[in-house]
C-alpha cells in the first residue's frame, strides 16, 4: 500500500471516530435526535449514516465479535448479524371457533389470545413478542 493510500485510510479512520464520539454525545445529550442534529447543524441522515458506520466497525472489531458470539445461538455465531425475528412451524389443528371479528386466535396451553382485523400493526406485534418471550 502505497503513501497516498494510507494516509487516506488513516484519514478515514479519524473521521469515523470523530463521528461516533458524535454519535455517543447525541445519545448522552438527552435530545432527540432530531433536536441535537438541528443544533449541531447536521441533517438526521447524516446522523444515522454515521451511527450506521459505528455499528458496522463495532461488530467488525474483535470486541463486537465476542460480544456477537455470546448473543448468537447456534453454529453460526462468527456471523456478523444480531438475532432478528425467529419463526417456528405451527401445527394446523382443529380448534374452538373464533369469536367473530378475529383474525387471528392463538392459544397457549390454556390461555387464549384473539387479535381482532381492526388491530393496531404494532400492538399486535407487541403481543406477539410478548408470547414468544413466555414460550
């Protein structure tokens, strides 16, 4: 590599620090980030590139790596992904009608969860994690 190359990629190094001590101060600042960013004069893209960039050189570091490790389940732990959503195979089986109006029935043991059509997206997905953490 190169004089020009690596006075560039030292250059780029700096920066990236600079921007996620940027990024730790938003978050300590008790501002939304909006408030913060008009303050500091920066558009709230440029924020959340730049906190986008610290996540990635984080999980790219041996610390990220470790602390990846131990949340990753399975033999894929080397990956660079954090865990998202998880779905199991439900079995089809005859049950209880639902009560009019409901889109969704779920039953669990003996408890009994009726999500109507009209249900707010995100409460219903509220719920539903909810469930997964008591299964």
């Amino acid at each position: 590599m190169g004089a020009g190359a690596e006075a560039q990629k030292i250059a780029i190094a700096v920066r990236h620090r600079r921007n996620a001590e940027k990024v730790k101060e938003c978050q300590s600042s008790g501002k939304s980030i909006a408030v913060w960013c008009k303050q500091e004069g920066i558009s709230t893209s440029t924020y959340y590139r730049w906190l986008r960039q610290t996540r990635e050189e984080f999980l790219d570091s041996d610390e990220g790596q470790k602390m990846a490790a131990q949340l990753l389940p399975g033999p894929d732990k080397a990956t660079k992904m954090l865990p998202g959503p998880r779905f199991s195979e439900l079995p089809a089986f005859p049950a209880e009608p639902a009560s009019i109006g409901a889109a969704i029935r779920i039953q669990i043991g003996g408890a009994v969860v009726e999500i109507q059509k009209e249900t707010d997206a995100r409460l219903a997905e509220s719920v539903v994690r909810a469930l997964a953490k008591q299964c």
